[in-house]
C-alpha cells in the first residue's frame, strides 16, 4: 500500500491534510522523515506521523521443537496449542508455517509474516521436509523404491511426489517429502501395513531442528535461516 493511503485511512486525514504534513517534515517512515506519500509500505515498515506510531509491527520468526500431545494451531477449545507454550507479548500475531500432526514431534516454524510462510508452505515450492520415523515393523528396501515412484492417495486422486527413504535400522528411518499431504507418512507406510509409532520432523528446506531445543522449546531463527527461504 502507498504511505500516503495508509497514513490518509488509518487516521481519517484527507489527501490535502497528509500532503501538508509531508511537507512539514512530520512524517517517518522507518524512523526517516520522508517527503512524499508515493512509498510502498509493507505490514512490518514502522511509520510515525506526528510523533505517533501508527504501525510498529516488528517481524517475528521462531522455531519449536513441537512435543507430543499438542495440537499444531493457534486455538484450540480441547487440547494443548503451539502457541499456549510461547510466553511473548506478540505471540497472538502469530501463525504456523506447516503443520505436524498431535502426535508428531519437532521442528515447527512459527511467524507473524504471511509472505514468508506462503513461501516455505507453497505446494509449488516443494520444499523438502525430512523426518525420522519409527515403526512398527520392519522397513525393507521395498519401501524405498515405492516411495520413490510415488504413490496413488485415491481419496485426493493423485499421486506423490518422489520421496527418499534412509533405513536406519530395522524399524526406523530418515524420509524426505517435497509435499505435504493429510497424514502422508503415516498413510506411505500404511500401504505396506505397517504403523508409525513415532515421527519426529527434523528440518524444512535449509533450516534444521535446533538439537539444543527441549522438547516444547523455541527460539528466534537466524537471519541466515530466515534468508534461506
Ligand atoms: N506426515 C504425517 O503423517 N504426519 C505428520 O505430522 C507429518 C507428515
């Protein structure tokens, strides 16, 4: 939005009364008095007009590492939230950048910045997502070369995208998704009958779970890792 709407909405001034005070100088837009209202201005740009604030969202960017038992939302009337753990005076701007099921662990990003998490979330990214997984039974290199073709989901008529299998061990593993489908783990290893038991995510694109964080603490993200997206 322009500087000049915004300033002419937000305080009901008319265009005539916001030109003046361009150019009286009483203006700043990120802390810069600025003479013209042309300015594109985004949620986070801190703009002043008189010497009061009327926008100072300052951009937030977490990581978490998600315990089991909580519900991925912000809201929820039954169960434990992501956000009933975070203890910040902004935390009600914010808002998930992907999901994990209840009972999944890990990492889980959390944002007041829609662009941002459009960008990581954005099926056409196809941002890879890696988790370990534990299960029931044994995981055979049969899993690997399915999971590699991808697999039919009939209830949403397509097929996944390739996806990479580590076997770990007999019943653990490290998989790679580029998607992220209802339940897809759970139900790619459901077609070989075989259940997840525990599923914890390790990273999203660039950015990995922090290995200090317990389970149900977060932290800011890196400038690095913010960039990575
Ligand atoms: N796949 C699942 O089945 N569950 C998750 O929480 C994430 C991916």
């Amino acid at each position: 939005m322009r500087l000049d709407r915004f300033i002419e909405n937000t305080l009901s001034y008319s265009a005539q009364t916001v030109r003046h005070l361009f150019a009286e100088r009483k203006i700043f837009l990120n802390g810069i008095a600025v003479d013209k209202g042309r300015h594109q201005i985004s949620a986070f740009c801190r703009v002043e007009v008189e010497g009061n604030s009327l926008q100072a969202r300052t951009p937030a960017y977490l990581m978490m590492n998600k315990p089991k038992g909580c519900v991925s939302a912000t809201s929820d009337i039954k169960n434990m939230t992501a956000l009933d753990l975070i203890d910040l005076p902004n935390k009600n701007d914010l808002h998930l950048a992907g999901r994990l099921d209840f009972n999944s662990t890990g990492l889980l990003l959390l944002t007041n910045d829609g662009t941002w998490s459009r960008k990581i979330t954005q099926p056409q990214q196809k941002t890879p997502k890696t988790y370990w997984v534990e299960t029931l039974d044994e995981i055979t290199a049969e899993y690997a070369s399915k999971f590699s073709a991808g697999m039919y989901f009939r209830f949403e008529n397509l097929t996944t995208l390739p996806a990479e299998l580590k076997i770990l061990s007999t019943n653990t593993a490290e998989i790679t998704i580029y998607e992220g489908r209802y339940h897809q783990i759970k139900r790619m290893f459901g077609f070989f009958q075989n259940e997840v038991i525990a599923l914890h995510r390790l990273s999203m694109g660039k950015i990995e779970l922090d290995p200090n964080l317990l389970a149900g603490e977060y932290r800011n993200l890196t400038e690095v890792e913010i960039s990575s997206v």
